[in-house]
C-alpha cells in the first residue's frame, strides 16, 4: 500500500481571469473552481488517476475539513485516514491569467496529541509498504514529527519518501530516507547554500553520503537527475506547451513510486515519473494515465558517470 501524509492540506480556491491582475480594481472572474489541496494529496489523486489505490493520511479540521474530505474521497481509490484537529483548515486563492498568481494561508495549529494520533495510524505498516510525506508543515509540527515517523516505517521494513521543503541536510542525517525529490530551488533551502544547473550533481552526491538512498532531482523542461550509490542517470523529453506548472513535481513522484511499487525496474519507473512531470505541465489539472503514457515513449535516459 502506498500512504500519502499532509501536514498541511487545504482547500484551493482557483479564479481565473482575462485581464491583468491589478491593485485597487474589482475584477470580474471568468471561471472559479475548488479543489482539494496539497502535495500529498495531489500525489494520492495522481495515483487515483493512475489506477493504484492509496492512504491519504491528513490532519482535517472544521467544516473546511470535510470539505477536503468529501472532495478526495469521492475520487475512486483513495482511502481518506482523517487526524481530527479542532482549528479549521486552510484555504489557498489561486489566481491564474496570463502569470499564476497563489495566495497561501498559514493553516491550523496542531497538538502534539494530535501527532500521536497520526503516528498511531502507522502502526500496522509492512515491508511492502510505501510512505510519503509531501509538503510544508502546519504549525505546531517541525522536523521531529517526520524523524518518528521514520523511525515506524524503519522498524516496519518500509519505505520513506519525503518532499518537504522545511529539512535540512542535517535532518536528512536522521531520518535516512529511500527516496526525496528536491528541485534546485529546495536543494538550496536544504544545504543553505546556492545551488544552479552546473553544481547540484554534487549536493545530490552529498545527500546519498548523508544517508539518503535514492535523489530524484527534478529539473523543470531540463529533465530530472537521478543518483544513488550505485547508478547516476539524466532524463530528458519533449518540449510541451506549458499551461500550469503546480503539482508538476508532485505528479512526477507518484508515477515514480507506482511504478517502483509495481516492481517495475528504475529505468522504467524513472521514464514514467518524467512523463508524468511533463503531461502535468500541458493540463490546467493533474495528468490521466492516458496523457502520461503518450509522453512516456518519447522520455530519453541516459546512464552518467
């Protein structure tokens, strides 16, 4: 079973407009749509949408909390595990024109009763199993929270995967996960340090002998790179016409780890984790199975020194 966690789940309230997003104005939208939100569920409705089943574990709060509730557990697949926390959830505004303009709230603040309760779901983990957790934390959770919960899917045999953008380098240390997926953006807020198109090579090298198996650098209409101690590789596709870039990350690790969880050999799983990065860009929401398996063929890897 693949579990999905959310620290910090939302509901995204999308506008879209024709004319350019101006202060003082009031804009008449075009269009307006609302969608159950976060990293960890964009990556449970991927899946959905891939055929293979998940857990969405998620702290859900207040009525905007059923929302986010209903809205993913009508989607075919996905079992919701609720942690119930009793401040309301989020609600993001995503403003799409010409730019994508997104408007965050912080979200609720959580108990550490309530970490407990989600540890708690954890316990029946297997070897087969694969955990993760995407996205930033809510308040009240911070690293130690993500290093218990690698300690369960360790003792259980497990795989941790994690794209969190609050760890850093020292974290990873401790929590020794089987695979993260950083862009150059996060590689730098890991390693607080600067990092472009010509060094991250190195930092992926320095999160392996920092204890983490597998990196999965994602690189935008570059392409992705992969590295662990064993093998290096570069990923490349077609130029696609960009329509919405958000949850492009998120889709490029679900296809990976379904793919890896159907044992699918690396290679295979990392062709189908691009392809489905870059089908997300040419939709205004998250790829189908069909839109990833046009791009999947026309994905290049190569094996790197």
């Amino acid at each position: 079973m693949i579990y999905t966690i959310t620290f910090n789940p939302s509901l995204d309230y999308y506008v879209y407009l024709d004319q350019e997003l101006t202060e003082g104005n009031i804009l008449k939208a075009k269009n307006t749509s609302i969608r159950a939100g976060g990293k960890g569920v964009n990556i449970s409705i991927v899946l959905s949408q891939m055929g293979i089943q998940s857990k969405a574990i998620l702290f859900l709060g207040g009525g905007i909390g059923e929302l986010i509730d209903r809205e993913i557990s009508a989607r075919q697949g996905i079992e919701v595990i609720p942690i119930r926390i009793s401040e309301e959830n989020r609600i993001n505004v995503k403003i799409k024109n010409q730019t994508e303009t997104a408007i965050n709230a912080l979200g609720p603040c959580v108990s550490a009763g309530q970490q407990d309760a989600l540890l708690a779901t954890l316990n029946e983990l297997t070897k087969e199993d694969y955990v993760l957790i995407s996205g930033s934390f809510c308040q009240g959770v911070t690293a130690e929270l993500v290093e218990k919960i690698g300690e369960q899917v360790l003792k259980a045999g497990a795989r941790l995967i994690t794209d969190i953008p609050n760890l850093k380098i020292a974290n990873y240390r401790k929590i020794k996960p089987y695979l993260i997926k950083p862009n150059l953006e996060e590689l730098a807020m890991i390693f607080q340090n600067d990092v472009n198109e010509d060094n991250y090579p190195d930092y992926a090298e320095e999160l392996i002998e920092a204890g983490v198996e597998n990196v999965l650098v994602s690189l935008g209409r570059d392409g992705a790179y992969f590295a662990n101690q064993h093998k290096r590789y570069q990923l490349f596709g077609p130029a696609v016409e960009v329509i919405n870039t958000v949850g492009c990350g998120d889709s490029m690790l679900a296809c990976t780890v379904a793919s890896l969880a159907r044992h699918e050999e690396l290679t295979e799983a990392l062709k189908y984790g691009e392809a489905a990065g870059r089908a997300k860009a040419k939709t205004r929401g998250l790829p189908s199975a069909e839109d990833v398996k046009q791009l999947y063929e026309k994905i290049e890897i190569r094996e790197v020194e």
